[in-house]
C-alpha cells in the first residue's frame, strides 16, 4: 500500500492478529447462536457477551492499526460482518427455531411417557435438567436461574390459567407445546 508516495507492505503480524481476532470473534459467535439454540442458561450467555465486548476493543485495535497503518481494510471487515449475521440469527429466532425442529421428536417421544426424572440427560440439542408431570401434561425444565425455572411443556388438553402470583406461566409455542417460565 502506498502512504505519502512509499510503499508499506502489511506485516505478517498484523495479518495473524487479524486473522485470531477474527477467529476469536467467530467461535464466539458460534457459540452464542448454540446458546440460544439449545435453551442454554442465562449465566453462560452473559459471559459470552462478555467475551463479545472483549473481541470488539480488540478489533477495534486491530481495525485502527490496520486503516491507518496499512490502509488495509477487509481483513478488518471480517468481524464486524460475523457480529451483524449473527445478532440477525439471534434476532430473528432462527436458532432457536433450529433447535426446537432438531428437539422437537425427542421430546414428543418423551412426553408420551413422560417418565419423572430428576437428573440432566439430553433431548435432541437441549440438556433437559428435570421431567416431571404438571397440569395434565408434562413439563421439561431446561434451564434453572436463581430466581426462575424455564423449559417446554406439552400440554395435550391447552394450558390452564395462572392463578396464583408463583404458578407457572404458559406461552404458547408449537401445537401442544407450550413455553413455560417461573
């Protein structure tokens, strides 16, 4: 590249810098679409975030150095494009949809039985941490916060309402399927 009529040739280490900062952005946002798609908790994904904001300052870095030093600009754009396609993912439930379609026979085959069961096993892509039966249907707990329990419920006979402030919430989601929080 050209600065004030020299030639700077962009060095090798700022390639490489480049290239992990772009990998590092990558595998995080991998990781953030199977955290949405498996009904991962709310814990992990904060911490992604974290490592998110953490891969941004060092892109940030890596762009400036990049811009005004070699004036080379889309090995920085690699980022910034991971970043935009997967909060568009994110945003619009496409990974979640994915892991509920991948899920969905597993459990189905669950329900039917609906067997109580108190340690974590997998269903399709979710870690289903409890089963158990619940208003006339069958509820699999997916992820456990200090404050609430969330998961899928398959209510054959349609969800019944709240009536207390602490009774579970239903939403509906697929058919007999519902979304429960607490």
């Amino acid at each position: 590249m050209s600065i004030g009529g020299t030639v700077r040739r962009v060095s090798r280490g700022w390639i490489a810098w480049a290239a992990v900062t772009a990998g590092l952005v990558a595998l995080d946002c991998a990781a953030l679409v199977w955290q949405q798609a498996s009904d991962g908790d709310g814990i992990a994904t904060l911490a992604l975030l974290a490592g998110a904001a953490g891969c941004g300052v060092m892109w940030f870095v890596v762009m400036l150095v990049g811009a005004i030093k070699y004036r080379a600009f889309v090995l920085s754009a690699i980022a910034p494009v991971l970043v935009v396609g997967t909060v568009l993912m994110l945003w619009s439930g496409v990974a979640e949809r994915a892991g509920w379609r991948i899920s969905k026979g597993g459990l189905e085959r669950e329900a039917v039985a609906c067997v109580e069961s108190g340690g974590p096993h997998r269903v399709g892509i979710y870690t289903v941490s409890r089963v158990r039966r619940a208003d006339g249907g069958c509820l699999f707990e997916t992820s456990e916060d200090l404050l609430s329990q969330v998961g899928f419920a398959y209510l054959p006979n349609g969800a019944p309402a709240a009536q207390h402030e602490y009774d579970y919430n239903y939403r509906p989601y697929d058919g007999p399927w519902y979304r429960y929080s607490w």
